[in-house]
C-alpha cells in the first residue's frame, strides 16, 4: 500500500496527471468587487474560487483574492504616491499564501490552459481596464490524492476609481485538479 500512496504523492507534484473524467464546463461569470476601503461593508470586496461567490471579508475569511484602491506607496507596489487599483491574494493579509495571482501578456480569449506555477501568492497585483490576470486557488485535495489549486483567468473589465469598484470577468475550471480554461468540459 505505501508504493502506491508513494507514486500518488509523485503524480501529483508533475504536471502530467491522470484524474478521473471531467464533469463540468468551464464556467464563465461577471463579478463586481468594491474596494475593501471607503465603500459599503455590506459590499462584496473579495472572490471565493471554489465556491465561485462574491464575498463580504467582514463575514468571512474563506476567499482567494479581494479588490483595494489606495496609493501606490501604502499598497506597496510603487513609490510615486498614484492612487492604484489592486488584487490582493490571501498571503497579503497573513493567511497561508497558496494560491495566488499572475499577470499575463497574453490576450484573455487566446489563455486557453492555465500554468502551474509563476503565482505570487504574497504581493499586491496592479490592475488596470483590460487587463489579463491569471488566478489561482488555494489548494485543494482531489481525487487520487493530486492536491492542485482550482485555475481561473480573470479579465478586467471595468475599474472605477469614483465608485471604488471593479468588474471583472472570470473564466474558471470547475474541476478539482484541471487546468484547462478553454469553453466546454475539460479534456486535462
């Protein structure tokens, strides 16, 4: 039993994984955050991957990344004092930084897999109007004993820095373990 438990643990840390069937589409959805700060408490500020929900971190918390505005100086990514839009992963507010976020080039309708690895699960992400970001969950344990994080890529759509909101489309893969973002039920 131990070779077997042992071959597990190895297949789950490369990238070639075999999981049973995928049973879900890659679902898409349209979000909107406030900015943790000058806004609304009753407000969702945060995204929660797994359960695919805008969050409130007043009440909880259980999510992956939340929105902030401010100067770029307190969010600790610049030196010039602009006011900013941000993505904040778990690890930015002390939690166990798996997960995280990925700034991308590539246009958001040609991201068609999403990376294993190159998240930063610790630092503020700069966003604007536009923007490709990729994202990924915190880990979770899935069948045959692959522990992978749940993938997403996320498109800005809109950042209002009056409303101190934004809009952001996510294309997410449903299932434990997959990475595909392309439309329809994932093949790997």
């Amino acid at each position: 039993m131990l070779p077997l438990a042992a071959a597990g643990l190895l297949a789950a840390c490369g990238t070639d994984v075999v999981l049973p069937p995928a049973t879900s589409p890659v679902t898409e959805q349209q979000i909107t955050l406030s900015a943790l700060s000058g806004t609304d408490v009753l407000t969702p500020s945060a995204y929660n991957m797994l359960f695919l929900l805008e969050i409130r971190t007043d009440e909880t918390t259980d999510f992956d990344f939340a929105f902030e505005i401010g100067p770029d100086t307190a969010l600790g990514v610049g030196t010039t004092g602009d006011t900013v839009a941000v993505l904040l992963p778990r690890g930015v507010f002390g939690f166990t930084p798996d997960g995280g976020l990925q700034t991308t080039t590539i246009p958001y309708d040609s991201i068609m897999r999403a990376p294993l690895e190159g998240y930063i699960g610790d630092k503020p992400t700069v966003i604007h109007a536009g923007d490709a970001v990729l994202a990924a969950s915190r880990v979770q344990q899935c069948a045959f004993n692959v522990v992978r994080p749940r993938v997403a890529k996320l498109r800005i759509d809109e950042v209002d820095f009056t409303l101190r909101r934004t809009v952001i489309r996510v294309t997410i893969d449903p299932n434990c373990g997959y990475l595909s973002l392309a439309p329809g039920v994932p093949k790997d």
